[in-house]
C-alpha cells in the first residue's frame, strides 16, 4: 500500500523507484561537481570586492528563497518570513557576543532553535488557511520588529548589534569576502540539494498533495496539520541559518536588517523566479537580489523599476521565469 491512497494507481514500480532515485544520485553529484568548479574561479573573476559582495547577497538571498519555497510547497505562503532570519542572527550573534560560544556552533544552534520556536507557532497558526494565515504571519513579523527595538538590554534596541565576530573553524576565519563566498556557496548548495531532495522524498509528494487540494488529500489519509508543521519549521529553520550568516557576515544586526519589506522581497524571488519548483527560488534570488545595490545611483527609480520587473513577469509569465522554455516550446508547436 502506497503513503497516500489516491495515488496508489500511478505509483512507480519498485525497480522503476530504484532507477529514478540512482538516476537523481548521479544528477545532484554532477551538479555538485560541475558548480563547485565553477564557483572555485568567482571571487577571482569578478572585478572588484564590491561585486564579490553583491555574490555573497545573492547566495544568502537563495537561502532565504529556497526556505520560503519549503514552505510555500504545503500552500502557505508567509509575510513574515524575514522574522525567523531575524531570530536567527540575534541569536547567533548573542551567542557568541554575550556567551563565548564559537560562531560556528551558535549558526546551528540558531537554525535549530529556530525550526523549533517555528513547530510551536505553526502547530497554532497553520490551522489558518489563506488571508488568515498571511495575516497571522504579518503580524508575527511586526511583533518580532517591535520587540527587537524595544528589549533594549537584550539587541540594544534601534542601534543593533555591533563587532560581531565572523565565523572561524580551526582559527580560519570566513570574515573577508571572497572567503565567505565559499562559505556562503556551500551552505546554498547544501540547501538547494535538500530541497531537491525533499522535493523528491515521501514528504515531498506530500507537500505537493496538500498544495493542490488539501481538502482530497485529507480524505486520502495524508495527516496534513503534521506535513504542514514540518514544511513550516524545515522553511523557518533555514531561514533562521540564513540570518545567522548573514549576521557574522555583516557583522551587524539591528530590527532594520530583517524586516517586512525583506518577507516581501523574498515572495518577490518566489513569484518572478517561479512558484512551482525550487529552481524558481534561485532563478528569483539571481536576478533580485543584485538590483537594490546595482541600482544605489537611481534611488527613487528602486521601487518603481523593481514593481515594473514585477508585473512585467506576472503579466507575461505568470509561471515565472522558469516556465519560459516551455512557453517557448508551446510557441514554437503552434506554429
């Protein structure tokens, strides 16, 4: 008996199972492979810091977008996703500010202390469906701002965290940046490769299931309060890994760094990128993420030309970029 009854007519054979999952092994290695050769020669092929920074914008951005996605795969969609980054830098850089613990054990910490505070919240707020849920999660958003100005003794409230320390392992510091680069492309590969993963996994075709209807997968057996949960803490979890290096990255940390319009960037990522696979996540982290600091000369053109990438996309693609070369290939049978 398959994991969910209404699909067990089209489920894979066993042998077919095995095929699929070593054809996917071999793929994701490749991918491995062949992306970090490529990312060996970055830092040295771009013509100055400034863009070795804007590089390490857009790995952390794919993180954050790649979390979101996990997410959005269970059919939640949340507006106060850049909070759970903003509980993970305050909490990694308190660590290791207030406590002593290495930054590299405080990252951790906070990613799984984040995916925790997440399963208590979502066991609540995911009995909320559509504009309810983006309320609730808008809401959430504002309240960890709020907090994060006002607990003064704990963030030092408006003026932030200041110095903290970059991540070292074995007195090897990642606080230059073409140094964190390689950080940075490690943790993103690493979470791009779990989203494949879980894309493909048993959760995975139960997120899809819950995506699409989850009122037949209910009826089919799937415990979706369960499957929502554990998208909504993996999502949050990562999201609070992203805010932690990007924390040590920056080495600053106030209620300004992760705010509402962060959660609303993010979105962003998922929409022009592409809402139905992770790829989207990090075709929308690409070309986002750069146009902020691409575009510091044309300060009050930022908004307008970032809302114009935007309806363009959702007017000519409503799949995001990633379904272009399939418009293409129904364009080019049509004719």
């Amino acid at each position: 008996m398959t994991p969910f009854p209404c699909a067990a007519k089209s489920a894979p054979k066993s042998g077919e199972v095995r095929m699929i999952g070593k054809t996917g092994l071999t793929v994701r290695l490749g991918l491995v492979i062949a992306a970090s050769v490529v990312a060996a020669f970055v830092p040295g092929l771009l013509p100055n810091l400034f863009y070795v920074h804007i590089a390490n914008l857009t790995l952390l951005s794919g993180i954050f977008a790649l979390s979101l996605w996990i997410i959005y795969s269970v059919g939640q969609l949340s507006f106060g996703h850049a909070a759970f980054a903003g509980v993970g830098a305050y909490m990694s850089a308190l660590l290791s500010m207030r406590l002593g613990v290495p930054p590299a054990i405080g990252v951790i910490i906070a990613c799984l202390a984040t995916a925790g505070m997440a399963v208590l919240l979502g066991a609540v707020i995911l009995r909320l469906r559509g504009v309810y849920f983006v309320l609730v999660t808008f809401l959430f958003g504002q309240m960890f701002t709020l907090l994060a100005l006002n607990w003064s003794d704990l963030t030092n409230g408006a003026n932030g965290l200041i110095s903290i320390p970059a991540i070292t392992v074995g007195g090897f510091s990642f606080g230059p940046r073409p140094v964190f680069f390689y950080l940075a492309f490690a943790v993103f590969l690493a979470v791009l490769l779990f989203a494949w993963g879980l894309k493909r996994s048993t959760f995975g075709r139960a997120f899809d299931s819950i995506h699409q209807n989850i009122d037949l997968a209910e009826s089919c057996g799937i415990d979706t309060a369960r499957y929502q949960v554990i998208a909504f803490a993996i999502g949050s979890g990562i999201a609070g890994l992203g805010g932690a290096l990007t924390a040590h990255y920056i080495r600053f940390v106030s209620p300004d760094t992760f705010t509402f319009h962060n959660s609303v960037a993010f979105i962003t990522m998922l929409v022009v990128g592409g809402r139905s696979l992770f790829w989207g996540a990090v075709i929308g982290a690409a070309v986002i993420t750069p146009l902020p600091e691409l575009l510091r000369d044309f300060e009050g053109l930022q908004h307008i030309i970032y809302g114009a990438i935007l309806i363009l996309v959702l007017r000519t693609l409503p799949g995001g970029l990633i379904s272009i070369p399939s418009v293409l290939r129904r364009k080019g049978g049509g004719r």
